[in-house]
C-alpha cells in the first residue's frame, strides 16, 4: 500500500520540476512564465516539507 507521505513527495517533486522548467521559459525571454514558475517551486517545496513531516 502507497502511504500518503510518498504521493506527496512525487507530487512536490513534479511540481519543483515544472517550476525549473517554467524558469527556463522565463529566462529565455519570456518574463510572463516568471511567476507561474516561482508558484510551482513554491507548491513543490511545501509538498516536500509536508511529505517530510508525516515520516514517523
């Protein structure tokens, strides 16, 4: 069974990558993806912290 402390870590780890991802965008040029990509970095770390605070 799949504890609740893993589906957040793959989900925080999906969303760090999509941020980076949304960065690169955003330094190409493309300065609107700016704040959608500082938005994922930031859902990405808080699902990592929560994931890392439900560990017994």
């Amino acid at each position: 069974m799949i504890e609740p402390g893993k589906k957040l870590k793959g989900a925080g780890i999906s969303y760090l990558g999509s941020g980076v991802a949304f960065l690169a965008v955003a330094a190409s040029g493309q300065t609107a993806f700016l704040g959608v990509g500082m938005a994922m970095i930031g859902l990405g770390i808080a699902f990592l912290a929560k994931s890392r605070k439900d560990r017994p």
